[in-house]
C-alpha cells in the first residue's frame, strides 16, 4: 500500500473536514512512496522521527505541526523562507536519509468519534455519563465530589503519561457534579459554562490567561484544573494506533515519541 492510500482514506471518513483549507495532508516526502510500517505520534519533534527510523517506519502520521515556523495551517507561509533554516534543514537531511514520509492527521481526528482526541480523552479520564456534547466539548455528569478529589483523580490519570502535576484554580472543598472538557488547545471556558459546567479541566494552551478567562471563572466561583495540551492528546494518539491496526491489518502501526513533554520541578 502506498502513503497515498491513507490520505485517500481519511478522506472518506473525514467527511466534514474542509479538504480545501484544512492543514491535513502530506507535510513532507513521497506519497507513493509503499509503507511497511507507519509510525503514529503527536508531533514530528526530531525525537520522535529518530524513535520512528529505529522501528523501521516509513510514513510518520503527527497530529501537531512538524515544522513549527510554517505556521498552524501551514499553508500561508513563506515557505522557502523555512527551509533555508533550523530546524528544516536538519529535519528534512534526516526524513530524506531515512526515506521517511510525514502527514498531519489532526483537523480530521479531534472530533472523530470513539477513536479521536476528543472522546479518548474523555474516556481516559474515566468520564462517561454524558449531558451535552458539541464538536470540540463534552458535558459529564458525575457522582458528587469535590473539586480537589476530582482533581487528583485527574492527576493520578496523567502520571501514567509522564505529567507529573497538574494546576488548580478554586475552592478545593467545593462540591461538583458536571464536569467540562474540550479538545487538546480548544478549552474555551466560556463555551463549558455555556454548557452548565461547574467544574472544567482546560489545557495550558488552550486557556486565554488566568487574567482573563481563568479571572471569569474565579468570579464565578467554578474550579478548574490545568492539563498540558500534549498530554491530554496522547490517549487519542495511542488509539489511532490501534484503529490503523484494525483497518490495516497487514501494515504495523506504532507509537513513536514521547507522551509528556516536560518534567515538574518544585520549590524546596
């Protein structure tokens, strides 16, 4: 089966993405190039290219830009500007070397159901009762509890990706029942209270400043808690994995790169 293949085929279960101005679709190499093993990962950082070659992988699939400087489409940039510099340069000698070929599968994926970033994380954060759910944002209902337990249940689920803390924002002993959360970036606290929220996990990207969004909500007395963007999208990301596997069945997919991107230093 040649990269091609799978573009072919993600646009027929991607039916409402804008095929015209999505930044989906092959970010560098050959399309006709035949794949042997596909490497999965959230971003195209170096670290994960290298994780990809040592498997033996020859298409990368990223949910995140693999060349940061083209922008967040990747579609109006200068783009010879980008690749007379680091870390084009280095990037595409070591995608040439390796005869790797990357595509970004990410407008498609967020909201894709079951499978995709927003209800992956969702059921990785064990949450299942649904009250409302919008294209990037899911309302769940669940037992009382306070702000702070749900806090650490949230914690300890992330600690098994590498995130070793998350941020909260509240009153810890404040009694909550609907729980919001969005899709990796887009945790528009407005649109969860909207939703009759009272209590949101939101991403460090995804959050307009604590001055502004995060103020919103204090004044409002609704607890939230931060997640880093990375981590909340990695459940997603691992179950691509296994929906390529169970489509193609006869080309292995993988994860390739890491899951946490940082690591937490604390005072004292």
């Amino acid at each position: 089966m040649k990269c091609k293949e799978i573009d072919k085929y993600f646009r027929k279960v991607f039916p409402y993405v804008d095929w015209q101005t999505t930044s989906d679709g092959f970010k560098y190499g050959d399309p006709n190039r035949e794949i042997t093993k596909i490497a999965v990962g959230w971003q195209s950082l170096m670290e994960s290219l290298e994780d990809a070659a040592d498997k033996g992988c020859d298409l990368f699939i990223t949910h995140e830009p693999t060349f940061p400087q083209w922008n967040f489409d990747e579609n109006d940039a200068d783009i010879e500007t980008v690749k007379s510099k680091e870390p084009f340069l280095t990037k595409s000698k070591f995608l040439d070397k390796h005869a790797i070929t990357v595509y970004r599968c990410h407008d498609g994926w967020d909201s894709f159901p079951e499978y995709g970033i927003l209800d992956s994380w969702s059921a990785y954060l064990g949450l299942d009762n649904i009250i409302e759910t919008r294209q990037y944002y899911k309302l769940h209902e669940v037992a009382p509890v306070s702000a702070w337990e749900m806090t650490k249940i949230i914690a300890g689920k992330l600690k098994n990706l590498g995130q070793e803390s998350v941020e909260f924002t509240g009153d810890k002993n404040k009694i909550i029942k609907r729980v919001g959360v969005g899709t990796g970036a887009i945790t528009d606290i407005e649109v969860m209270l909207e939703m009759g929220a009272d209590f949101i996990v939101i991403s460090d990207d995804g959050l307009p400043g604590y001055w502004f969004q995060g103020a919103i909500a204090r004044d409002l007395g609704i607890p939230f808690c931060t997640v880093n963007h990375a981590t909340a999208e990695i459940p997603g990301m691992h179950n691509m994995v296994k929906y390529l596997n169970k489509q193609f069945p006869d080309i292995e997919t993988v994860f390739a790169g890491p899951e946490c991107l940082f690591s937490t230093c604390i005072s004292g």
